[in-house]
C-alpha cells in the first residue's frame, strides 16, 4: 500500500478479531497436517509397556537414548483423542497406543517430569519460579500414579497441602490417567473461593453475563443486562467481546455498563469489563479514570502463542502489580487449541499447553497477593469449544475437555469458570449443549457464560442462555452469590422465601426498578413505555432480548425458541452454501480460483486443505502477476466464501464494499489491481499465500498489501463478513512468513450490522494506521 499513509499501531489482535481468525474463517495449521488431519511423519505407535517402565525408559529403549521429539509424542499419546492433537503429530495412533503410553506416565516420577519440561520458554521459567519448593520437596519423588491415588483418595485440605508443588506440566498430565468420573469426583472435592464472596465455593455456581452486539450499540448491552437480571443470572463479572476496540468505542460501552452498577449500588459486588486488548483498556483507565473495574486478557501456553497475542509475562505481571489497593483485579480467559490454530504450539499438547496458561495465571495471582489487600481477586474462564472442529468435533470431547480444564484450573488454585460452547459448523446440536451441561456441571465449575439465548448475537457460536442458568441451579441446587443474590431480592426477581416472583424473566421491570433508583418521577407505565420501544430496537438491530418462559420457568418462551431454532437452521444452510455461478459472473474483472479442498465437507473437516492453492489456482494468480511487469500495483482484493458463501453473496453486501473501497484507494492514490481474484474453499491463510505469489519481487521496502473479504462463520440473521487486511514490505511478503499476527481485522460487515461502506471507510483508517500516518482513533490490538 502507499507509504504516505501512516500511524502508530499496535502489533496483535482483539479478543473478537481472534476469535473471528482461528474460530471463524482461519484457524488451522497448514504446516502440520495433510488432508486427513493428521501430521505427516509424527504420529508414532508407543511399543508394549515392560514391567514398571517409564516413559524416559521407554524412550531410551526404543531411541538408545533421550528424544525430545518422541517425549512430546508419548506424553500426547496419553491424552483422550481430540483431532488437534492428532493434527500437531501428539496423538495416539489407536486405543492400544493410548492404553501404553498412560502405562508409561503411570510409572514416571514428578522429579522426572519437572527435570524435563515438554517446552522449555519463559513461561516454563516462570512456572519453575512459581512453584511452591517445600511443598514439590513433599512429592517430588512420587509417580503419577501415586499422584492421581493420592488426588482421588485424600480430602481438599492434603490436596491443598501439596498442589503449589506441582509444575503445569504434572498437572497437565495426571489427568490423562483419569476417566471422566475420577475427573469429577477431583473437581468435587477442591474449592478455591474468590475473596469476599461465595463464587468457587461449594455449591455455589454463578454467571459472566456476556452482552454481545454486533454493533457495540450501548444500548443492546444494557437491555441484555437488564434481562440477565430478571433471571436472577449473573453475578462474577459482566463482561462484553467488543466488536471495535477503537479507544472512543470501548470507553463507551465501559461508561454504560458502568453507569449499571453505580445505579444499582453493586460496584463491591460484581465488576464489568469491555474485552479489548489488555493495553486498550489500560489507556482507557488513563484517559477515563474510573470508568475500568476489572482488566481483562486472554493467554496461551508458550512464549510464541503470547507473542501474537501481543503479550509478555512482564507485561502481565505489570498489569497486576498496578491493581494495587483496588477492589478487583484480573479476568483471563483460556481454551485448548489456541496455539495449535495460531502454529505456536511448538510440538505440545492441547491440554499441557492449557495446564502452562493455568499455570501463568497462578502466577499472576501470586502478584495480584502482594497488592491486593482484601485479597486476590483472579479469575478464568475456560472458552472449551469455541475454535471449531479442528480442535475437537463432538459432544463428548467437550464434556472431556471441559471436565479435563475443570480439574487442572482447580489444581493450580484458580478459582475457573466455563464456556461450555460449540460452532455452529461442529456435529454438537441445541439439545446436546443440554447434555453437555449435565454432564459437566456435577465437577462444580465456578461459573459458566450467559446470553440471552443460546445463541451469542456477534460472535456466532453457541452457549449457555440465561434459562439454562435457572434450570442447572434447580437441577444441581448451585446457589448465586450471596450479596447478588439479595439484589435480586432487592429489584423483586427473588422473593423472601427465594422463590422467583411474577417479575421473573421480564426485563421491563429491571429497566423500571433502574429508572425508580435514578429518582424517577414519570409513571410506571410511561416507564414501560419507553422500555417497549427500547427494547423494540435492540431487537431490530438483531438482539434476541428473552423474555417470560415456556412450559418449564427454564424454557425460552416459544415464539423466541422456534427463532433459535430458525437461525440455527439457516447456519446450517450458510455452512453447506456454495457460490453460484451466476454471482461468480456478475463480480466485476474477476479471476475464480480453488484451494485443494474437494468439497464443503472436505474443506470443514480438514481445514488446512482450504489454506492451499490449486495448481491450477497458482496459475491463474502468476498470469496476474505476470501481467503487471516490473510494475506491480499497491494492493490485491480476494474474496473467499469461507464459512457462509451467503454472507458474500446476499444482496448489498459485496458489491457497496468493493465499489466504496475502490473509490477511496484511489483518491487516497493507492494502486490497486483491476482483478478481484475469487477463491472457492478459501480460508484466511489462503490470502497470504496468494500475496506471498504476487509481491514475492516487489520492492523490498514498499508497501504493498492484501484485502481479503470472506465469509464469516453463520449464527445470526446478519449474514456477515470479514475483511482482513494485512500490509508488509516487498521484503516480508518474499519471506513468505505472512501470518495471523500482521493482520487486522474489519468484521460483522452486513446490511443488518456494520453497513458495507463504513467497512470500507474503516479499511482505508486501518491501512493508514499500518502504514504509519497519524488518524484519529489509532487503536492498540491484542487479545
């Protein structure tokens, strides 16, 4: 792109922008796997166990001497299969793979697994400093399956005794020798509670409400707010993914949630927190002091992973310290296949990796202690599920995960919730969540996620509603925390007698009792009034607001159940869609090119074959290349249909951003190529690849870019894109090293949510940011 376009910006991505990259169109490991999902040359077959061997026995045996590579594969082998694992080259070859290389893990020593890290960074030298001695000193020389014995057998109060002694990688791997039932029982017995309230005690089961717009309307955020609350739902922290983590943006969805809990007098009860990058945040607390109760941060369990996510250990370990005095301190979200999806999991498991991103927040709450006077207020949410297929594809690898991340957040003493969540491109229905649910809920997770409905709004994907909440408290008897708890008493969703009231499931009522505490003087019903055409236009800008019930008080009521089960329905239809030739003939100059995916089901089941060219792609994009000389253009478009060809293809969606994108790179005198090169089966990495082939010979200090348009994954009514934007030098793009960390994101682009000009408006800022040209709302980015 042109160099006169410039600004600061900050390297990494949003929590949304994240999510949207590895979840929703990209999200694979193009270098690990082959077609069939496994990594060519890497899954190995673990040999009969012989009589008390171990895993470094093992590996001597059949190597003649240590192996690092092959350590790695024995200790994944162990684990229950997940199709990542498989991908990375760390899973079983069969059950009797898996039956010996737990044998293997059985036998080994604590001492053994500390001396040999599977992944020696910065974090595993953090994690070493973290570990409690004298306590490892007391089991160091204790197998595994000792350990897990001894877990399964002794009370919360020895357990406690011992577990700051363990590294992640022990943790991460005792409970690869648990069945499910063992990983419950585990996950029933220890509690580490949050201080000052009852959230990770015994019996206690609270909620992140999670108010989601695809717009950042304020408004949408409040109304869901509002409805959580006539559900007597929430009550850890309200926390909202933004869409735009502009500085100006955040700050506005902070003041709403904000205003809340001042009028509701809850500001010692439960924070709020927009889901930016952790330093949008802390320039938002700068700029707009009060306005930030709790900061929030997603991590990964290696150095690489962290690093896209632009972050350090110093970095957190900072953000901690400076909570000194304050009332809440840091919200850390997680979930196994983050770094196998981002190609930093440098040969680890899914679930060690995920024990290492526990352990980096045990340490963070080792210095969240030092400041905090009333104690450290850390919490984890487990996002199991949200990635796609590629990670794990059913029902019963989420419950597995989910019970395998409950026991080893738990073991590193945090007090963890869940997103108990699933794509809409994964075999895992509406009624298997419930399952899901019943499933995970006896292990006693501190909290799970809140929406309205099961459906989130803006990130696409599927979790548990506000009714579920109602209904696995009454069916586990879990309790709210108290001090929220009298607050529903306080606004009359909760009688004396902690019965619901007849105000229960209806947000109107919230949205009166907050008018009554902001002193107002108007009617009741004129109050009501103005709540009806308030929540008339959340509605209409595609929030579903639950209100009332079906024929259980935790059944959504049934015009707004057959509408989930509509928009669920059309996900499906989105998923499988393909680009039709009439709309392929009617994109202006356009070149049509595939990637090795087979079909849709090829392309959804094994991703890395949609982050590949054809040969016969490769051609056509050379006969472009070829055609511009020794003069190549600024910028290339491509558009792919990704996970919903409709979302390209719907009426008014396309063909504004394209012509308004056009428009404005030229008049900023960005040379753009004529052609729009379409790919069939394209995901994000195949954007890169394609830049790579074109700018290879550019000048290796000029600018030059590639706008990739692709179908976001399906959910909602909006139908809505992405486009990715990733800007280098001639130099970087002939490295051919383009990744997710060196592109930014413009997502939810439809009629119904981002308008398609707008997009393109924010493209072109987004480019000069890149580029380095000072622009009002230059944004900081990460996860």
């Amino acid at each position: 792109m042109d160099e006169g376009l410039s600004s600061k910006v900050r390297e990494g991505l949003s929590r949304r922008e994240l999510l949207a990259m590895v979840g929703a169109a990209a999200g694979t490991l193009a270098s690990h796997s082959d077609a069939t999902g496994a990594a060519p040359g890497r899954i190995i077959a673990v040999e009969e166990v012989g009589p008390g061997e171990d895993v470094f026995a093992y590996i001597s045996r059949v190597k003649g001497n240590f192996d690092h590579t092959v350590y790695q594969q024995v200790i994944g082998a162990a684990n229950d299969f997940k199709e990542g694992d498989l991908a990375v080259g760390v899973g079983a070859v069969d059950e009797a793979t898996r039956k010996n290389a737990r044998a293997l893990l059985t036998n080994t020593t604590i001492k053994d697994l500390y001396q040999h890290p599977l992944l020696e960074d910065s974090l595993q030298q953090l994690i070493w400093r973290t570990t409690d001695q004298a306590q490892y000193a007391k089991v160091k020389d204790w197998t595994l399956g000792q350990l897990k014995e001894f877990l399964l057998a002794e009370p919360e109060v020895k357990i406690k005794a011992v577990m700051n002694g363990l590294t992640s990688d022990t943790i991460g791997c005792v409970p690869k020798l648990m069945s499910n039932k063992e990983l419950i029982a585990l996950g029933q017995k220890i509690f580490n509670v949050l201080p000052g309230t009852q959230m990770g005690a015994k019996g206690y089961m609270g909620a992140r409400i999670q108010p989601n717009s695809p717009t950042d309307h304020p408004d949408d955020v409040v109304w869901q707010v509002f409805d959580a609350f006539s559900y007597a739902t929430g009550d850890i922290v309200i926390g909202t993914n933004p869409v735009d983590s502009t500085v100006k943006s955040v700050v506005a969805v902070e003041r709403a949630l904000k205003d809340i809990v001042d009028t509701f007098k809850l500001n010692e009860v439960i924070p709020w927190c927009v889901l930016a990058h952790i330093d949008v945040q802390a320039e938002v607390s700068e700029s707009y002091p009060g306005t930030v109760a709790t900061m929030f941060q997603s991590l990964a369990g290696t150095d690489d992973c962290n690093k896209i996510f632009d972050i350090t250990i110093e970095k957190i370990l900072k953000y901690a310290s400076a909570t000194k005095g304050q009332r809440y301190g840091l919200y850390f979200e997680t979930g196994q296949g983050s770094e196998f999806t981002n190609g930093a999991e440098n040969g680890v498991d899914m679930m060690v990796l995920e024990s290492r991103k526990y352990g980096f927040s045990r340490a963070v709450g080792t210095e969240l202690a030092k400041v905090q006077p009333r104690g450290a207020w850390l919490h984890v949410n487990d996002v199991a599920g949200f990635i796609g297929p590629e990670v794990f594809k059913s029902r019963e690898q989420l419950v597995r995960c989910c019970l395998e991340d409950i026991v080893m957040g738990k073991l590193h003493g945090l007090t963890i919730g869940l997103d108990i969540c699933t794509t809409l491109h994964m075999t895992v229905s509406l009624e298997d969540l419930d399952w899901c649910q019943d499933q995970i809920l006896p292990a006693n997770p501190v909290y799970l996620i809140a929406l309205p409905t099961k459906n989130d709004p803006m990130l696409s994907y599927l979790t548990t509603s506000f009714q579920d909440h109602v209904r696995l408290r009454d069916k586990f008897g879990f309790k709210v925390n108290d001090a929220m708890w009298a607050f529903y008493k306080r606004i009359g969703i909760v009688d004396e007698n902690n019965k619901y009231t007849m105000n229960y499931g209806d947000p109107l009522w919230v949205y009166y009792q907050y008018r009554l505490a902001k002193a107002e003087t108007r009617s009741k019903d004129a109050v009501y009034a103005e709540g009806r055409q308030k929540m008339k236009e959340v509605e209409e800008r595609g929030i579903d607001l639950a209100t009332g019930y079906g024929e259980n008080i935790w059944d959504l009521n049934p015009k707004l159940a057959a509408k989930v089960k509509g928009l669920y329905d059309d996900a499906k239809q989105s998923l499988w869609a393909e680009l039709t030739p009439e709309f392929i003939a009617a994109i202006p100059d356009v070149v049509p090119v595939r990637t090795l995916s087979r079909d849709r089901n090829d392309y959804i089941a094994h991703p890395s074959t949609g982050e590949t060219l054809s040969s016969e792609a490769i051609a056509e994009i050379k006969k472009i290349k070829d055609a511009w000389g020794a003069d190549p253009p600024r910028g290339q478009i491509v558009i792919s249909d990704g996970l919903n060809a409709k979302a390209i293809m719907d009426d008014g969606h396309l063909a504004p951003y394209l012509e308004e994108i056009r428009r404005l790179l030229a008049e900023a005198g960005v040379t753009m190529s004529d052609k729009n090169i379409l790919v069939t089966s394209g995901r994000v990495r195949v954007g890169y690849r394609i830049g790579e082939m074109l700018f290879e010979t550019a000048n290796p200090n000029s600018f030059r870019g590639i706008l990739h348009v692709i179908g976001e994954r399906p959910g909602t009514m909006h139908h809505a894109y992405s486009v990715y934007i990733t800007v280098a030098k001639g130099k970087r793009w002939s490295e051919k090293k383009i990744d997710h960390d060196m592109t930014k994101l413009v997502s939810n682009v439809a009629d119904t949510a981002l308008p398609p000009k707008e997009a393109a408006r924010e493209t072109l800022t987004i480019i000069r940011e890149i580029v380095g040209k000072d622009v009002n709302g230059s944004r900081r980015y990460g996860t």
